[in-house]
C-alpha cells in the first residue's frame, strides 16, 4: 500500500503483530480473515508451530495463490495454513465446528491486495458479520486485531463502522482498543485490538 503514509502504516501493523507476538503460543488455532500475500499468515503459522493451525480466507483467486506460494518458499507444512478461496464472512460455515470457542486470535487486515488494482476491497457488511463471528468464535482471553485503512475509497465508512461496533461492545463481553497516529495530514491506518475476558 505504497501510497498510504508510510509512518502510519509501520506503526499500524507492526502494533498488531507485536500484539499477536505477545500472545499466541505454538499450537494455538487462529484465523487469518484477509489472507492477501500471506504475511499474516506466514507470521502466525510462525508462531503456532509446531501443532497450530491458521485458518485463512481471501475472496480473490490470485490472493490465495501468492499466499500459499510465499508460505511455500518459507516452508510452512501445508498441513499448518488451510486457505480458503471465500469471503471471511463465511468462515463459520467452513472451519471444523469443533474449533468454535477455540481460536486463539483473529487478525483483520483490511483494505485492498497490496500490488492490486485496488478493485477488490474489503466492505463493511462482510466485515462487520465476520467480525462478529469471529469475536464468537474466540476462546476466552482471546484477541481480534484489525488494521483499518481509512485512506482509499470506501476505507473510511468501513474503518468508521468496526470502530462503532468494537466501541458498542458490552464491557463484559469485550475489552476493546485503538491504536492510531495524531499528527498526520492524511487519513491514518489504525489498529484495534479486541480482548474477550
Ligand atoms: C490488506 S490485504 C491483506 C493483506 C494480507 N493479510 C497479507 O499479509 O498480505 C486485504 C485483502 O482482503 C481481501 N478481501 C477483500 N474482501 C474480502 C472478503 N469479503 N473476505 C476475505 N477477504 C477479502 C482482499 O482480496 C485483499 O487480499
């Protein structure tokens, strides 16, 4: 996302993953719900292995194919990352139902396929009822994390609307934090870090 302010999205992502780093333990289940290049991925398959699975979805073909190619290159067993060609809404329907209530975190790194023509972004319907899904589907002690991107059109409607539904969470159900640079000019990425108790 080479036109998005650089600092912002190098504090953005990286407050995500320190998170994650910071929580996720080898063979912890997690769910990656915007698969893209599959860094995310290759990142929490680092973390859960040995004995983790990352579950990944990504609606674009080419997306799901340059995942498991920079998973590949890495050497992480095929076994370690299911990916899903499917929209992240639909993931309940299509990880083993065995794991709901059992996943030890979710990342959300929205907005469009870096090196994409920008065409194929996330949207708030889908993300929103994935969201709430997945907050379902987390273990107890469990965390969300979403990177938003408010700068590319239709960014700032849906960076507005996880903001509203993570601050609309009852205090007993969700613990619920934002991460977000103050002095840019532009519209600046954010992280929001969800916690079930
Ligand atoms: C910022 S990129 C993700 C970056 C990726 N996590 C990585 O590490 O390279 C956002 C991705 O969301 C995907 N996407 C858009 N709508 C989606 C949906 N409804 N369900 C799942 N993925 C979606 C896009 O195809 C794009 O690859």
């Amino acid at each position: 996302m080479t036109d998005l302010p650089t600092a912002s999205i190098l504090l953005a992502i990286p407050f995500a993953h320190a998170v994650l780093r910071d929580h996720l333990a080898p063979g912890d289940l997690t769910l990656d719900a915007t698969a893209g290049n599959g860094h995310d991925s290759l990142f929490l398959a680092s973390l859960t292995s040995p004995g983790g699975r990352v579950f990944a979805c990504d609606i674009q073909p080419a997306a799901i194919t340059s995942a498991r190619t920079l998973l590949h290159q890495h050497g992480v067993p095929p076994e370690s990352v299911h990916l899903f060609c499917a929209s992240h809404d639909t993931f309940p329907a299509l990880l083993p139902p065995s794991i709901r209530g059992h996943l030890a975190a979710a990342i959300f790194n929205l907005g469009y396929l870096p090196g994409s023509d920008k065409s194929c972004v996330t949207s708030p319907n889908s993300t929103l009822a994935a969201i709430s899904s997945a907050l379902d589907w987390l273990r107890p002690g469990g965390l969300l994390v979403a990177v938003l991107y408010p700068g590319h059109p239709g960014g700032l409607e849906e960076s507005t609307a996880v903001r509203a539904l993570a601050s609309s969470l009852p205090r007993h159900s969700a613990h619920a934090v934002e991460l977000k640079a103050l002095n840019t000019a532009t519209p600046a990425p954010s992280t929001i870090v969800i916690r079930k108790p």
